[in-house]
C-alpha cells in the first residue's frame, strides 16, 4: 500500500467515528420536566424578560392529603346599646352648622354665648362662658353657666352614661336638676381653700333626675337604695373619664345630695369618689 493510499484510509477512520459520535448524542434522551418546575417569562418596564415562578398541577394525592383550611371564627356578638352609644359620640362631635340656640359646636346642646365673666376675686371667671338650658332634648332645671369643655363633657355623660343606666324607666329622663354651675367662691365654700372649679366655669352640681312620668331619682332620697339607687351609681361611673373630677354622697358631707363633676385635669387620671 502506498503512503497516499494509508493516508485517505486513516481520514476515512477519523470521520466514521465522529460521526458515529455525533449519532450517539443525538440519540440521547431529553429528560422531562418535573411537575410544577420551570418558569414563565414576562416582557419588564425595560423591555427585557424576566423570569415568574410558576405553579404546576397539584396531583390528586398530594390535595388529598392537604390540611383543611382553618374557618375564621364568627365574631362575638356586640353588646347591647353599642349603637345607640355609637351615635351619641358621633352627635357629641357634629358641628352645629346654621342651628339657631346652639352652642359649643354641638347641635343638641342648646343655650347662648354669653360674655367673658371677669373674676372678683383672683383665680374666677370664664373667658368663653355659655348659659344651657337644654341638651339632647333634657331640659335643665335652671341654666347652667358654664364653659365648652365642661359643657361637651356634661352632653357625652347624658348620653353615654345617664340615659343608658335609666332607660326606659320611668319614660326615660326628662330633665336635670341643676343644683350649682359657676359661681365664685372657695372649694367647698371653706374660708382660705382653693378656688374651686365651679369659679371657673369648670364644674356643674347635679341634685336629680327628672323622668317623662313625672317621678323623680334623687340623689339625697335615691342613693344606696334599690333600682334608683343602682342607677344613679352606674351614672357615677360613667362620668369617671368625661370628668376629670366626680364626687357623690359616699366622697364627703358637703357632697352628700348631689354628684359634682368638673372637668379639672389630673396626670394620675380622673378622680372618682
């Protein structure tokens, strides 16, 4: 054989095996995609592509064998009177807009502005006093002088305290006994004390309840004694927060006919007795 002929046949070699290579991996499997892999691909802000991970089938063994969804719990039952009470806060905040007689930006108190009331003594007098004669349809005994603050305070505790503890009783309350409102004078009316809170136009005495059949709760006949008795211990609760300041006939002698509140700020919170 000559030494060209040895050389075709040694290509001729090489080129049977790479083909015959070639063949084996074109030959070889593509494996297939595992259920739920691979990925979807979105066209971003930019233009480009990025890739979303998908979610693939749920086989019907493996739904099967899931946990059951928890059930949201059914919500407690909400308390009787909430909205009744609800909306007494919502009235206690609503803008008297164009209501004639009302006063301190609340359409259910009703009254008149009156004029700055200087002090005759240091420590009295009421920049911005107001006289009610009525709020959320309660007529008052005698017009309360008082200012703003204590007269919103006074409207949140009708509504959120004293009508809810009466209720129907009796028809319902009807009017308010103003025992005092301001006045100047010591706490107490006691010689070289403080001034109190009613020379400030801060605080407002309540003597009795007026109900629509025409009877009465009384503070001096009714406290510590029976239904009435109840009631009017629930309405001395509920002026601990309106108030800053609560006192009834249990707090000391000078109070022992009337609850006083007044709207004096403590840092330790309201004081109640």
């Amino acid at each position: 054989m000559t030494r060209g002929a040895a050389i075709v046949l040694a290509l001729a070699g090489v080129l049977c095996s790479a083909a015959g290579a070639g063949a084996q991996v074109e030959s070889s499997p593509i494996p297939e995609p595992r259920p739920g892999a691979g990925a979807n691909y979105s066209v971003d802000d930019l233009g480009g592509v990025s890739p979303q991970a998908s979610v693939g089938p749920v086989r019907p063994e493996a739904a099967a064998s899931a946990p059951p969804v928890a059930r949201s719990p059914r919500p407690e039952p909400r308390p009787d009177g909430l909205a009744e009470r609800a909306q007494a806060v919502i009235a206690a905040t609503r803008v008297s807009r164009g209501v004639a007689g009302s006063v301190c930006g609340v359409a259910a108190i009703r009254g008149r502005a009156l004029s700055a009331i200087p002090g005759r003594v240091k420590g009295c007098g009421v920049e911005a006093p107001v006289e009610v004669t009525e709020m959320g349809g309660v007529q008052f005994s005698t017009p309360a002088t008082i200012d703003c603050p204590t007269a919103r305070a006074l409207y949140t505790w009708l509504e959120t305290g004293a009508k809810p503890a009466v209720g129907r009783y009796g028809g319902g309350i009807s009017t308010l006994t103003i025992a005092a409102s301001y006045v100047c004078r010591p706490r107490n009316n006691q010689s070289g004390a403080k001034i109190s809170e009613h020379g400030r136009g801060r605080a407002v005495d309540v003597a009795a309840i007026g109900l629509a059949d025409g009877g009465q709760i009384s503070l001096l006949e009714d406290w510590g004694r029976g239904r009435e008795g109840r009631m009017l211990r629930a309405m001395h609760k509920a002026a601990c927060g309106p108030f800053g300041t609560v006192l009834g006939p249990e707090s000391d002698g000078y109070h022992h006919d009337h609850l006083h509140f007044d709207t004096a700020r403590y840092r330790s919170g309201s004081y109640c007795r």
